[in-house]
C-alpha cells in the first residue's frame, strides 16, 4: 500500500469570476494531510466559491487544484470518492428523519439498488453509534423539522461523514450555533483529525479558526491576504481587544476618543450605535486595564465590557488598514464592527436568509463538473 500524499489540498491561482464579481481571484492553499485549515473571511469573501471549487462542484476558470494528489478537474471522481463536505447551507430533507436522511445520502454515493440496501441495513446499525457520538440519538426517528438548529447542522455533518471521508470540507459549520453546539461540532471535528482525516474549514469566526486550525488563511475579495498560523496571525494583530457597549449612545464619540488616547489605537465602531471595539497593542494588558477607569472619570456608564481575542474586524484592520468594507456587487453591506460573535451574526444570517439558499453540496455526488451547478 502507498502511502497517503503529504499534501491533502494544493491549489494554485484558482480563479472563479461571476460575470464581473471576481469571486475567487488567484488563490493558493496547501494543506498537508492530517491538518485543520482554516479558510477565514466575511461575507462575500470567495470562502464558498472555493470550496465548491475544490470538491468539483464548480468549475475554475483559472488554476490548478489536487485533493490528495488528484486534479479536480481531470479526476473529479476520484476527488469525489474521498472528500466528504458539508455545506454551508443545511441539505438534509426536512420530511425525513435524521436516519432516513443519512440513508439516502448513501444511496446518492451511487451504490446499486442490493448494494444500497446492505448499506442501509449497516448504516442503520451504524446509526445507533454514530447518533449517539452526535448526542441525538432520541432524534433519530423524527423528522428533520422537528428538530433545532443546532441538531440540524449536526445531522448534516454526520451525513457527510456517511462515506468516512479523508478530506473533509466544512463550510462555516457553526455559524449560528449556540456556543454548547458550537463546541460539540469542535470536539467532532477533533476526533475526525485525530483519526487521520483532512479538515478544510470556512469560517468568520477567528476564534473558530484560532481553536481548531493549524494554520488559516485570511481571504477577502477573493484574495489571501495572510496566511499563517494563528500565533502568527494574531501576533500580526496585537494581543486583543476590547469591546465596550454604552448606556448611552450619545456617548460613543466621546469613550471612543478616551480608549484611543488610553490604548494608543485605533477604535472600531460597531454597527450598534452604542458598541465599539479597540485593538490592544501586544505589550497593552496593563493599558486595557485602565480603560474602564478613564471612562469613569468621565461620567460614562459602560455595563457591557469584555476584554478579548481580536475579531475579525480587528483582523481586517491590522491587514488592511480598513474594516471589513462594503464589497459585494450585490449590495450586500458588510457590518462595520461588531464582535464577530454574536452582535452582527443575526445581520449576517438574516442577509444570507434573503439571499436564499445555494446549491447544497452533498446530494449532488454525481453532479456534473460546470460552470453554474446549481
Ligand atoms: N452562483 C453565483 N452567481 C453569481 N455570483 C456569485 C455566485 N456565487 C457567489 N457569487 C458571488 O461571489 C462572491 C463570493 O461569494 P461566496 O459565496 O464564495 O462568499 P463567501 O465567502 O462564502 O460568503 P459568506 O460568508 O456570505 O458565505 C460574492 O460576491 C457572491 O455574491
Ligand atoms: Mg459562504
């Protein structure tokens, strides 16, 4: 038996223009076999267009790219048989159970009508396993709309796991979830990695990328614009920061000016009125402990405070030298600030509701390499 490449993804210049949206514009990843890579970026950024490009489900308009040694254009099936991928969009059938649902997942894999039935008899011994490792074994049975957000992204990430796959690619896979929800995907995702697999992740989230990811790239407009580590990402973005909320809105000018004179960096207002955010320099742990009294001298009331890993909006700052913009051509705005966490998400996911839901990657393992599957 060879042994498995080094490399489990390798794409080079891959480019994917819609009409004048520059969607992916020239990236490169290299993600070595049994890593967590971290694909981190705000709405718009290319994240999902380059994961369907890397699972075969687009076809790159420039560029190169090879799943464990495969090209995805030449070897589409065999990049098919060993990725798994679970989109960013939930693509399990409501009517269904959780059981029925993983069922038919399996006979999309394209086994014969005998060979499906045997792996459906398997899986459904498998289930019991598998549902308990996902903690809803209770759920199995009922069907899908019955059950939470949460236990939906789950059950979705089990189908793509139907196949075992060596690479697997999730896109943004918490984006809404609960913070327990949130860490039972992340101790999921650990065992996979643990058991040998590849993990390509999207994300918005830096802690996300921070607690998972051996290395992450930034992308923004279709373009990386860092890569590294997160040590090296964060180093490149100073030791944290901290968000503050007001009682007063009318006040925010003003808190703003004194924790940019008592930090000596910039501030980040949030798309809330009485929220912003500000870097702290490396060596500024002692600085961010003076914030609130400087704020108190003032006679201003600040009920929320957190001191905290940078958001991604602090990273767009530090690599940009600008917030995370207004950048999509469909006139999408992207929030200014925010915590990346938890004030802005219902923005980004009541834009993503209106925008309507894409093409569900998995349930659709014999689709045609193109242009526009869709
Ligand atoms: N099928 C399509 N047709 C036209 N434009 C598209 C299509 N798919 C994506 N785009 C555009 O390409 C750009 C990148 O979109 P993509 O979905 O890859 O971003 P993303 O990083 O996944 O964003 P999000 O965090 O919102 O999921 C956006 O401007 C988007 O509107
Ligand atoms: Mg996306």
């Amino acid at each position: 038996m060879t042994s498995p490449p080094d490399l489990a993804i390798e794409a080079h210049g891959l480019v994917k223009h819609f009409k004048e949206t520059r969607a992916v514009d020239g990236i490169d990843l290299v993600v070595p076999t049994g890593t967590v890579y971290g694909v981190l970026g705000p709405n718009g950024a290319g994240k999902t267009t380059a994961v369907r490009m890397l699972t075969t489900l687009l076809r790159p308009d420039a560029g190169t790219a090879r799943v464990l040694g495969h090209d995805v254009l030449a070897q589409p099936d065999a990049v098919r048989s060993l990725v798994g991928l679970t989109g960013q969009y939930a693509s399990v059938d409501e009517d269904l159970t959780g059981a029925e649902n993983l069922i038919v997942i399996a006979r999309l894999y394209g086994f014969t009508t005998f060979a499906a039935k045997r792996r459906a008899l398997d899986l459904m011994e498998a289930f019991g396993i598998l549902m308990e490792a996902f903690g809803i074994a209770e759920a199995a049975n009922r069907p899908v709309k019955t059950y939470s957000g949460g236990m939906r992204r789950r059950i979705d990430l089990a189908a793509s796991l139907v196949m075992s796959p060596r690479v697997l690619f999730l896109d943004e896979p918490t984006t809404g979830l609960d913070p327990r929800s949130r860490n039972q995907v992340w101790d999921i995702i650990r065992v996979l990695v643990a058991d040998g697999a590849t993990v390509l992740l999207t994300t918005q989230y830096l802690e996300e990328a921070d607690q998972l990811a051996d290395r992450i790239a930034v992308i923004d407009h279709g373009k990386v614009i860092a890569e590294g580590t997160a040590t090296e990402l964060k180093r490149s973005v100073g030791a944290g920061s901290v968000s503050l909320r007001l009682a007063a809105s009318g006040d925010r000018p003003r808190a703003a000016e004194i924790v940019e004179r008592t930090l000596g960096a910039e501030v980040v207002l949030a798309a809330d009125p009485y929220a912003f955010s500000a870097r702290v320099p490396d060596d500024g742990a002692d600085l961010a402990a003076q914030v609130l009294p400087a704020l108190a001298d003032a006679g201003i009331t600040v009920p929320e405070f957190t001191l905290g890993q940078p958001s991604l909006d602090e990273v767009f700052l530090a690599l940009t030298g600008q917030p995370v913009d207004e950048g999509d051509e469909d006139g999408e705005s992207r929030p200014a600030g925010g915590d990346g966490d938890g004030g802005d998400r219902s923005t980004r996911r009541g834009r993503r509701a209106a925008r309507g839901s894409a093409p569900g990657a998995r349930g659709e393992p014999s689709s045609t390499i193109d242009g526009e599957v869709a």
